[in-house]
C-alpha cells in the first residue's frame, strides 16, 4: 500500500491550524463547508469530530465526494485531500487521543467544559494534490 500522508503532509494535521471540510455532489458543486480539525491516524486514514456533518442531516456513506483543505502551519503549504468515510469510532485509542487534544484546544479559550467529543469519523485518503 503506498503511503499516501508524507511527513509534510502529516505536520498541517497537528492542529495548529482549522482545516476547511467540504462535500461536493456528483455535478461538483459544494453542499456543505466548515471548519473542523483534522486528526492524522495513518499513512492513509485520518479522522474528524463526529459533530463536523451532525447537522447536515445525511449519512456519511451518501456524501458522494469530501475534501479536506489542510495547512502546514511552518511552511503555509496547502494540500486537498479527497476523502472516503468509512467508520465511527466512540471509543478507544484513535478517539482518546482526539478528545484529549480537541480538549487541550478548547482549553486555550477557555470551553474546555463546553466541548464533548461524542465520536472519531475515520475516513481513508484517497487522493492528495498540493496546493
């Protein structure tokens, strides 16, 4: 399997920075935009708040193509990643490790006890093009 997240790549993963998440019908045109955090997991996989698409009322599975914008927060590089949801996660290392670090987040601005991850959406990379 090659690897498709480089090092560079996997530096604007971090947090430093939001990253922009969209989805795109079939035609191209963008349904839905926001800015979430975009957790590195793999080589191939990263995973997103489980409240970044709550509201947009679909199932994950139905989105037909998703793209994740992302910074690298030392060199300003930009790269889109199109993505693949696979699965949520409500627990284990994949969530502990999101919830502590959206936790440390919020905390900067003083919502630490506003914020509950309730879960861990994975999705698979499927393409990354540079910016």
């Amino acid at each position: 399997m090659n690897m498709v997240l480089t090092n560079q790549i996997k530096h604007a993963l971090e947090g430093i920075f939001p990253s922009y998440i969209i989805t795109v019908t079939k035609d191209g045109y963008p349904t839905n935009t926001s800015l979430s955090q975009v957790c590195y997991v793999d080589e191939r996989h990263i995973a997103l708040p489980v409240q970044t698409f709550s509201k947009a009322g679909k199932h994950l599975q139905e989105v037909p193509d998703m793209f994740a914008e992302v910074v690298d927060p030392v060199t300003l590089r930009n790269w889109n990643l199109e993505l693949k949801y696979l699965s949520t996660v409500e627990q284990g290392p994949i969530f502990e490790e999101m919830a502590i670090k959206l936790e440390k987040l919020f905390s900067l601005v003083g919502m630490e006890d506003l914020f509950h991850l309730k879960g861990a959406e994975i999705y698979e990379v499927v393409a990354v093009s540079e910016q």
